[in-house]
C-alpha cells in the first residue's frame, strides 16, 4: 500500500474526507492545496506537517505563508504551486479534488511525474480527454477513479474475464432536489432550493451540477474515457436511493453493480489502496433496513445540460470542454443569482452549438476552449 499522498482540494468534502481514510490508514501526506480557505488548511498544516501548502489565490497565500511562519511547511501559489504539488517526488499517490477546469494541468503534470493518480476532479478527463489518458499511458501510472459512479464501475470491472465481454455501463443518478419536476415547476426555483441534496453533502458547484444533471452529463463522458467505452453503451438510470452507486452488463447479459451506503469514503479509500481492501469507518449497508430500492428513466428533455453533454460526447474535439467551461460559468452566475436555474441548460446547449470546435493537440487548445464558452455565456448574460 502507499505510504505518501499529495492531496490537492484539501479543504473541500472530497479533500476533508481523504485526510479522514488518510487517518485511517496511516498515511503520510506532503503537500495540501486550497483554493482561498486558509483557515482549515492552517489547522490542517499543523496537523498533518506536510512539506508543501499552496493557495491558488495569491493574497490568501500571503497571508498563509505569515500565519505558518513557525512551521517548516513551505507556502506556494497559484497554478505554478498546484503543479508543484502534484509533482512531489516524495508523494506515491496524488488526489485531485479540486474543483473545475483548474485540475487539468496538474493531472497532467501529475502523470508525467509519474505519480499514481486518484481523481475526483471530473472536468479533467471531461475538458482534457485523450491529452489526460494519453499523458497517463506513456508514463504508465494508475488512474484511478473517486468518484462513487466511476470507483462502482471500475470495482465491478475487477471481475471482468481477459475478454472484457463489456457490453455497458448503467451510471446511477439520485435525479437530486428536482427529480419529477416538470420545466415549468422549475422556472423559479433558488439557488437554497437547488443545494438542498436529498442524499449526498457536496461543495455548492458539484451540489448545483447534482441538480441540473449536469454532473451526469460530465460523468458519462469521464466514464467513456476512463473504461473506453463509446458515449451510446453508457446508460443512466435515477435511483434515488443511492445505495447502488453504478453498475455493468457483460454481453451475456449479467448486470454486475456495487452496492454501499452513501458515503464518499469507500470509492477514496479504494482508490489509495487498490487492489488491497481495508477496514474502513463507513457504516455497514443494511438491506433490510433500506426495504426497498427504486429506479426511473431520467427526463433528457427537462434537464438539457444531461443532452448537451451527451451531443458533445459524439461530437469529439473540444467540444466536451465547451460544455464544460459553459457550465462552470453559468453555475457560477446561477449561484450569484444572475441568471435562473433553467438558464443553466439553455447556456450549456447553446455554447456546444454555437463555438466552435477543433482537434486539440496540446493543452492550450483545451483552455482556449473553455475561455471561447466562458465568454460566450458571460456574452448572453
């Protein structure tokens, strides 16, 4: 098992919960990277010690970097100080949690250090795709999947005979607060409504993705970059129970799927210790007690970032990372209140429509991309 991470996102619900399995297992962590809350990281430096701390906001940085000065742990910032971080020559795993298209450099830096990589930051296999797996396959690293959706898929694969006889892949979704609400119902809801999860607790950007179907979307097209599936044999299926976090079907039509409580622990933990198990803090899965699980066809027409994301897909190009960068525009006006909830689609949608899309062949081109959707959707507001 590894003995040293590089947890990037340290202060969010994926990054808290992998310090927590990192206790757990008795692992050493050498660097934590926040995005402007220092107050957490502060505490987790001193408890943790690790060599390195970046805060990717210079003057939180500053600050930081002042109110550690009695520490040894070295304070840096920015993209530059993400990088660094995922690059630590003593780290044997580097976990990406931060949040959006800024994971995508030091995934790839990551891998070209040839560091193992656990990624809960979707948007990097989204926006960077063949540049991100390619990078991962000449370096001939591990990239192993946290999310609950992914980490399910990539358990139940475990099983797969030398064939693979894959025949698809069911991503489960929870449907979120809105689930059987009609467009209508939905013109006016806020943004408190919307954060209002009925199963998992997440950061408002992943939480607002929930409602919207977005984070479906951007979980389809991981997953056919993560297994090598193509986007038409990834199905999905509301459950709103979220005991049963994704499943498979091999060709002969067994369908194989991970069961557990709702709890991200299980898919971090897995992923830092694969292919070994554990003992783990998360509460044992009661059949009885759940009684019964429930399954519905989700409304494509209602939540259109799940459409979008799906044309993207077989759009190829950069066109994921268009959907992408539109998204995280509008979630962000939609949470400062600058546009409505339905907006958010009709945003997503229009970018995939409207800019115009290319073969990348380096990582500029991807975030070239995700600046002509930002701009499109900030030009429309």
């Amino acid at each position: 098992m590894i003995q040293t991470i590089s947890v990037l996102g340290s202060t969010g619900s994926i990054g808290t919960q992998t310090l927590d399995v990192a206790d757990q297992l008795g692992l050493s962590v050498c660097a934590l990277t926040a995005a402007r809350n220092i107050e957490l990281l502060e505490r987790q430096i001193r408890k943790y010690k690790p060599a390195l701390a970046v805060v990717f906001h210079e003057d939180k940085a500053a600050e930081l970097r002042n109110n550690i000065k009695d520490t040894d742990t070295r304070v840096l910032a920015g993209m530059e100080g993400l990088i660094e971080a995922a690059r630590m020559e003593s780290a044997d795993l580097v976990l990406n949690s931060v949040v959006g298209m800024v994971g995508l450099q030091p995934t790839i830096a990551a891998a070209e250090a040839k560091k193992d990589i656990a990624l809960a930051n979707k948007e990097t296999l989204v926006a960077g795709g063949d540049l991100v797996t390619d990078a991962v396959k000449r370096s001939g690293v591990k990239l192993l999947p946290v999310d609950s959706e992914h980490s399910a898929i990539f358990q139940c694969l475990q099983g797969a005979p030398s064939n693979k006889a894959l025949k698809k892949l069911i991503l489960t979704a929870s449907g979120g607060p809105f689930f059987g609400r009609t467009r209508e119902e939905l013109r006016d809801v806020t943004v408190e409504q919307a954060l209002n999860h009925p199963n998992w607790s997440m950061g408002a950007k992943i939480t607002i993705d929930s409602a919207s179907m977005m984070n479906k979307g951007l979980e389809i097209i991981e997953a056919a970059r993560l297994f090598e599936v193509d986007g038409d044999d990834i199905d999905v299926v509301v459950h709103r129970e979220s005991i049963i976090h994704s499943l498979i079907e091999y060709t002969d039509n067994s369908v194989i799927a991970q069961l557990g409580v709702p709890d991200m622990r299980i898919p971090i933990q897995y992923a830092i210790t694969y292919p070994e198990r554990y003992p783990s803090p998360v509460a044992e899965l009661s059949l009885a007690q759940i009684g019964k699980l429930t399954f519905f066809e989700p409304d494509y027409e209602t939540f259109a970032c799940l459409t979008a994301c799906k044309r993207a897909l077989r759009m190829g190009g950069v066109a994921t990372a268009i959907a992408n960068g539109a998204n995280e525009e509008a979630n962000m006006l939609f949470r400062q209140g600058k546009i409505r909830f339905l907006e958010i689609g009709e945003l997503v949608t229009g970018a995939v429509d409207s800019v115009p899309n290319m073969t990348p062949t380096k990582v500029e081109d991807i975030l070239l991309a995700d600046r002509l959707a930002r701009q499109y959707v900030r030009d429309r507001v």
